[in-house]
C-alpha cells in the first residue's frame, strides 16, 4: 500500500542527485518466485545481493533505507556488510514476531467476513510451529518465513553505522512510541549514534491512496545530506 509513496521518495532523491534502486524481495511486488518459497535468510541475500549491486553502480557512500518491516531487514543486513555508511529507517517494526502478529490479524479479519470468530493468537501460532502454513489475504505464509523472522528484534542488534530514524504520527506532543525510545536509548547506550525525527502525518502504510507526506520527504532529505 506503500510503494506510491516510496517511489514518490526516491524520485526525489534522484533528483537530487542520489543513485536510487527499490528491492522487491524474493515472491513480493515485481520480483520473480512465490511468496511460499520466501524465507527471511532468502530475503537478507536479496537485499545484500542489491547493497552489493547498488555500490558497484554508484560507488559512494551508501545507505540502507527501510519501511515498516524492511527497516528491521536493513537493519539485519547492515551487519552482514563492511560498507554501510547509514541506516534509514521509515517507521519501523520493532520486531518481527509483531510484523507476524499482524499478517494472523489480517487473517482472522478476512474469516470474521464469512464465518464470526476471535482472533487466536496461540491457535495460529501452534500451526506455524508444527511445519504448517497459513493463506493470508490470498498469501501463503510458510512457517519457516514465520518462525525466522519472529526471531529479529531491533533490540538484539547493534548496527555499526548511523542510524537515521523516522517515525510518522498524529500524537500532540511530537514524540516517538514510548517503544521506540527504548530501543534507541538502548543502542544509544551501546555506543549508537541516532538521529530521530517525529513527522507529524497519517499513518500512510495501512491507507493505499494515502497523500505524499511532504515533511517526511523533506526530514529525509535533511538527514542524508548530514554526514
């Protein structure tokens, strides 16, 4: 529901002069394979496998940048490569046994259509770890998918370079998710530099005709253009 708004982003890093490629994973968007053959180690090859191949294109400094989910795989991959200048991370999911919990969600809700039933989280959860898979929103979600990616958690990594972190809300105050904070007081504390940014804004991810977020634009470009 996002790729409008991403791809409205990297127009505009082109244009300023930045060397711009969008990773489609293996069985999302564009890319070839299916959506139940994709693993989460599949996917930190990806995108290490497009790191790689960006760098040989533009050959400066080069920067891993992350929606939702993908900010918790750029985070990963960081780890894996020795030419990460910074992380950009768009809101992103803290953890990914919580990106999992609201695929189940999406599942119960499309049930809930046809057949009234509560979301049962353990029920789900039993079937993953028994080898099973589940069909969401017209998705296989394999358990080896599932069951990887439960495992990454911000909180366990300690990027090696900047970190960039934007978050996008409605709260008056202009602050971050208490949740967040803990996160980046914890690499903080490690020795992480971060920068965060509050935007004000809707929550563009879950609306598909959301509006161009005109300071998350702007707050990204600032933020590149720092060294």
């Amino acid at each position: 529901m996002s790729r409008h708004i991403v791809a409205s982003q990297a127009r505009e890093l082109a244009a300023g002069g930045y060397t711009v490629m969008l990773l489609d994973p293996t069985g999302c968007g564009d890319s070839g394979g299916e959506f139940a053959d994709a693993s989460w180690q599949i996917w930190l090859d990806d995108a290490a496998f497009a790191a790689h191949t960006l760098q040989g294109i533009g050959g400066g400094p080069l920067t891993l940048w992350g929606l939702r989910l993908g900010a918790l795989l750029a985070c990963e991959v960081s780890l894996r490569l020795s030419n990460i200048q910074k992380l950009l991370l768009w809101q992103p999911i803290l953890n990914g046994e919580q990106q999992i919990d609201q695929f189940l969600r999406l599942r119960s809700a499309a049930s809930v259509l046809s057949t009234p039933q509560t979301f049962n989280r353990k029920a789900l959860w039993t079937e993953l770890r028994a080898g099973g898979s589940l069909e969401i929103a017209g998705y296989e979600l394999s358990s080896e998918l599932a069951l990887e990616m439960s495992t990454s958690r911000l909180n366990d990594l300690s990027p090696k370079c900047m970190v960039n972190w934007l978050e996008v809300g409605t709260s008056p105050d202009g602050r971050l998710s208490v949740a967040s904070e803990n996160v980046l007081t914890h690499w903080q504390e490690r020795g992480i530099q971060v920068d965060s940014r509050f935007v004000c804004g809707d929550p563009f991810w879950r609306t598909p005709d959301a509006r161009v977020n005109a300071d998350l634009q702007r707050n990204t470009l600032d933020l590149l253009a720092e060294r």
